[in-house]
C-alpha cells in the first residue's frame, strides 16, 4: 500500500483525500483491500454501483457489447443509445433525452436548455433559480448553480446568471419565479451533498404550481437521487410533480461513465441540429450496462430498496448515539452525536466503509445489498455510534 500511495501522490492531481484502503477486489456489496480484509460497502462509488461490484448481468451486457462495438461517434445510429432513450422515456412519461458522461454535464444541458428555451420567447429571461445548501456539479457553470459559498470562493469569477433562494420559504420562491428575468428553477428533492435533506413535498408541488403559472421550466436534479435510489425510479415521483427536465447520472451507469438530460413535452425540440453534443456520451458499452440496470428495476424491486429503507430507518432511529436519520430510500444522513468523520473512520478499521455529508454519515449502499450483509453494516454503525458518544 505504501508503495502505491506514494506512486498516487507523485503522479495524481491531488484533489481527493483518498482514505487509506487499496480497494482490489469485490462482489456485491463486499469488497477486498490488498491484505484480503473484507470490507462492506456502504458507499456504492458514491451511488454508481447499483447492482454492486461485478454484477454479473450488467457485466455480460457491457460485455457483448465490447464484442461487437465499443465506440463510435454519435454521427451514426448505434442500438444502446436508441433502447435506452426509449426505456427511460417509456419509464418517466419524458420524451427526448440528450446522453453524456457525468451528473455535471447532464446538468449543463438542461441549463443550455432553459436558456435556450426563454430566448425564443423573446423576453429576456436567462436567470436559473437554484436552492442554497444544494450542489449541481464542478464545472464552472455548475459550480455557480451550486448554493454553497465554500465552492464558489477560488474560482471567481463564475457563469453569472444563477440566483439561490432558501428551500422550503415560499417568499422567496413566489418572488423568484415571478421575476421578471427568471427562465427556470433547478431543484434535487433530496440534498445529498448538502447533508442528505428531503425537500418537503409541500414546498416542491407549491414550485410546480408557480411555474407553471409563469412559464418557468421545472428541473430535477436527479444525480444522486435517481434510478431507484429513494425507492422510486426518481424522486420526483414521488413529489407528485411532473418536471419539465431531469437530470441524472450516477448509478444510471451502473460503474461506467453516463449521465442523461431528460426532455418533456415543452422542451422536447429546443435543441436543434448542432446546438449540443458529447463525444462519448451514448457510448454503446456504457448504454449496454444501463439497459441492464433499469430492466431489472420493476415494482418489486422498488419495494424491497423502500423495506431496506425503512429497516435502517427503525434500527438506527433514537439509537443511542444517533441524533436523526434523514432522507430517502437508500440515501441515508445519520446524525450522530460523535463527529461524523470519527464514526467513518472507527467504521472503516472495523470493516464497514461509509461516506459523509456535512455533518452527517451517509449511506448509499447498493440497490440490491443482502438483508444479512446490510444489518451487519448498521450494527456495526450502530454500536460504533454509541461508543464514540460515550453511552
């Protein structure tokens, strides 16, 4: 290990504090540092892997596709593409979709969308609203649709053209939406970055109802909350609303590269003929892997991701040491009196892996965990809650 971390030091731009596991190998939701330790997974690859490592089905998908064609530009036809775009309108009711490589670049295009949108109507509408406490992605433009400062500070000056209003104050959002230059508002229903907050469904029907009232495009940042993760197909749905765009990425893939922008029926033909574009994005292979991923999440499956849900939920909820559990389906914020870092990394030397968010422990297991290995995980999580809390 020591040998390769100072090979990753020399030789990787140093922007990610890596924890000090070599990850080599793995099977569903249980994983093998360099020593042979078993590891759980908690993490999923910050929600990509689905269906766990080496999934055999996404495998033997990504596979035959690698046999046949690996790449090609998106001035032909390929089959993947095709199926999966007509998959994922089929399953959401939405009717175009542009496909690229990442949650960041899924959310530009719906930006260059927005844009585009209120340009044609000749008002002067450019200013996308944005929830502060949210996070959209890293490029440039995405960092200023992000609502938190600390991102913003070491690269000014940024896309100008995003305005933050507090979530859940319906002030703030009537004036936002009814201003004057205001082309669409970009929301997740869950603030995964921002510490794993559910947006109260109240407050997410109420924006639908004001733009739809003011022409106002409603768009889904579904990057980490999409593709079954909160125990739907995607959160929205369970919002009760209907957007106009949805973003996503994420464990859409299943482990490669792909996100997507999903278009409804008022946007559906604003991006014309050389308006937008990716190079990679539709790649047959990544396509492949998440065709098998979305077919094998039906209501079933669904309902087992929400009894996940609700298991951790009960066993984790006024446990001592854990102050709340917020949330939905399998993404997970746990409060726990302890700093978070401390719990993660005292789970971490006992074989559990973990994430955080802000202040609290985050959990984005795989879809498909096992009961047994999943309430191992939160006993582990559990007692090392308690004993950092000194209860």
């Amino acid at each position: 290990m020591s040998e390769l971390k100072q090979k990753d030091q020399a030789y990787v731009a140093g922007t990610y504090k890596r924890f000090p596991v070599e990850i080599v190998s793995g099977k569903g939701s249980v994983v093998y540092d360099e020593t042979g330790k078993r590891y759980i997974d908690m993490g999923s690859g910050i929600g990509v892997t689905s269906f766990g490592i080496a999934d055999d089905a996404w495998i033997a998908a990504v596979t035959a596709q690698l046999g046949k064609v690996q790449h090609t530009s998106n001035l032909y036809y390929t089959s993947p593409c095709a199926r999966l775009a007509e998959m994922l309108c089929t399953r959401t009711g939405m009717k175009k979709v542009f496909f690229c490589n990442s949650g960041a670049e899924a959310n530009e295009c719906a930006i260059k969308v927005a844009r585009k949108y209120a340009a044609a109507k000749g008002e002067g509408r450019a200013t996308i609203v944005t929830l502060w406490n949210s996070f959209h992605g890293r490029t440039l433009t995405t960092l200023a649709a992000t609502g938190q400062d600390h991102y913003h500070e070491l690269f000014q000056p940024l896309t100008p053209g995003f305005r933050h209003i507090e979530a859940g104050n319906l002030e703030q959002l009537k004036e936002a939406i009814s201003a004057s230059d205001t082309a669409a508002l970009l929301i997740e229903c869950v603030q995964g970055e921002g510490g794993v907050i559910a947006l109260d469904p109240a407050y997410v029907k109420e924006a639908e109802r004001l733009c739809r009232e003011h022409d106002v495009l409603l768009m889904v940042d579904e990057v980490q909350t999409g593709n079954g993760r909160t125990g739907s197909l995607y959160a929205y749905m369970q919002m009760g609303i209907t957007p106009d765009v949805v973003s996503t990425a994420k464990g859409l893939g299943g482990g490669l590269p792909l996100g997507a922008a999903l278009l409804g029926k008022k946007v559906e033909n604003v991006l014309g003929f050389g308006d937008h574009g990716s190079t990679f994005g539709g790649n047959p292979a990544a396509c492949a892997g998440a065709i098998s991923v979305l077919e094998r999440m039906d209501d079933a499956f669904l309902a087992a991701v929400c009894e996940k849900s609700d298991y951790i939920r009960t066993t984790l909820q006024n446990a001592p040491g854990v102050e709340a559990v917020s949330g939905m389906g399998l993404m997970v914020g746990i409060k726990t009196t302890a700093p978070a870092a401390d719990v993660v990394r005292v789970c971490m030397e006992r074989g559990v892996l973990c994430l955080t968010a802000k202040d609290k422990v985050r959990l984005l297991p795989a879809l498909n965990i096992p009961q047994g290995v999943l309430a191992e995980a939160i006993e582990t999580i559990k007692t090392v809650a308690k004993e950092l809390a000194n209860v």
